[in-house]
C-alpha cells in the first residue's frame, strides 16, 4: 500500500478533504523521522514502537571478491511491532481484502 493509497482510504472514510489528509500523513510521518534523527523513542499503543539502535562496527566480506570490508559503526531505525497489531495479523490469514479485520479495542 502506498502513501497516495492511504490517503485515499482516508478521504473515503472520513470525508475530509484530499488535500488536509495528505498535509496530515506528510506531517506525521515527518514527525516520526524529525524524533528518530534525534534519538529519540515513538511508542504508539497498539501499532508498534520506533527507536533508533546502534550497528556497532564489523568485518564484511565483499561477495564477489571475497575480501574483508570494514563497516563502520552506525545508528540504524528499527520498529518494533506491538503485541496487538502482531495478534492481529496472525489471526487474519489469508488476507481478505473484501472484509478487513477490525482491531479489538
């Protein structure tokens, strides 16, 4: 699903317009980024959690050489997905796109 897809699915269900719903994704999702370069930890219950973790440095091997590349250390996003989204998804396969699941509050 992409960004346009969502906020289409968003319009359709409450009506705002087009333009107000895609400033809202766009500034939301710019609000997950902004805090995570910072360092920063995003819980949203029931959907999942954003941190940053640090890659401490390696050795790699290059795959067509074979020979050992540094990697340097390196701060990396993660997400970690909610015990409520995760029991959700386990619980509708296969996907039926005509009836989605609806989240149990």
């Amino acid at each position: 699903m992409t960004k346009a897809q969502i906020v289409e699915e968003i319009v359709q269900k409450t009506g705002l317009t087009k333009k107000d719903v895609a400033e809202t994704v766009d500034q939301f999702l710019k609000a997950i980024s902004e805090a995570l370069a910072k360092g920063k930890h995003l819980e949203i219950r029931g959907f999942g959690t954003f941190k940053v973790k640090n890659r401490k440095s390696r050795m790699a091997r290059n795959p067509r050489t074979g020979d050992p590349v540094p990697v340097p250390e390196r701060n990396v996003p993660v997400f970690k997905v909610s015990k409520e989204l995760k029991d959700l998804v386990a619980a509708t396969n296969p996907i039926d796109e005509d009836n989605p699941p609806q989240p149990a509050l």
